[in-house]
C-alpha cells in the first residue's frame, strides 16, 4: 500500500494494487466431494471502513443476515442469487445496517464481487435454523472457518477469529 498524508494528523490518501494483496480462503463447505470457498482480497481494513473483492467458488450458500453498518456489493462476474433474485454481473446491491439478504447462493460460474462496509464489519445471522436445513436438503456440510492472518491494521471483529458464519 501506497499512504500519503500532508500532516501526520491528517487525512490519508492510498493507493492499493490487487496484486500486491493475497487471496485469503475465509469460508468453506463440502459439496459431496468438493471444496467449496469464499476467498477474499482485503483491499482495505481499518477501524474506519472494509474494502474487499471476494470469488465465491460455483454454488457457495451463504446464510441470511445483515451487518453492524451499510454493506454495499457490486457484482463484477459471474451470477449471485440473493434470496431468490438473480443478481447478475453490473448489479449493486445496498445493504443498509439493519437489513438482512440472503441467503446468497454463487452461479455455475462462481462470482467475484466487490464489497465495502462501514466501521463495524459484524455479520449478524438472521436464520440460523433455515440456513441449517438449506444445507441439509442439498447435501452440503459446513466447514470450520479457515485460519488466516489479518491484514497489518485490522481491527478485532468476529472475522478472523473462526465466529464468522459459524
């Protein structure tokens, strides 16, 4: 990362490359005898603001929820079905604290999205036992969540500690 700042105090201007960020696996499923993923790019994580690309590898099931601020998602490639609403590539989703979507479910393809969230990135379950029995009927199991390091800066939350989506 790239920072400058006129003073020390003082407001900060960054420049990230997607190259210059790993692929971090945050959540896993079994599908029969696949491996199924979420990996993300944290372009950004500060006490302030999360920017992240994520890739949903093909038929990930997220659960509903919301989050402890607005969450905003682009959908760059791929089809993301949200609670029954297919949500093509050019499609921006507005989550506003409080709301909840879901649960989300990646195409054939998989799909690579874009996603910001304010200064508490805590996703908030709205359907736990649904979410369960979703799985169920289409044969999938829920993995521990992946260890991985935080980006130099990040806050503590409840993602990273192994509480995400658990």
């Amino acid at each position: 990362m790239d920072e400058h700042r006129e003073t020390p105090d003082g407001p900060r201007l960054a420049f990230v490359h997607l190259d210059d960020v790993p692929w971090r696996e945050v959540i896993a499923q079994e599908h029969g005898d696949r491996r199924v993923s979420v990996h993300e790019k944290f372009l950004e994580w500060t006490p302030q603001r999360m920017v992240v690309l994520g890739r949903y590898d093909p038929g990930m099931v997220i659960e509903r929820h919301g989050h402890e601020s607005d969450n905003l998602v682009y959908v760059l490639e791929g089809d993301l079905d949200v609670g029954g609403r297919p949500c093509p590539a050019g499609t921006l989703i507005i989550l506003e604290r409080g709301a909840v979507f879901g649960p989300l479910t990646a195409g054939p393809d998989g799909c690579l999205l874009f996603e910001t969230w304010g200064d508490d990135v805590t996703p908030v379950p709205a359907d736990k036992d649904g979410y369960a029995k979703l799985l169920a009927e289409r044969g999938i199991r829920r993995l521990p969540n992946p260890p991985f390091e935080r980006p130099a800066g990040a806050p503590d939350s409840d993602l990273g500690t192994g509480d995400r989506w658990s």
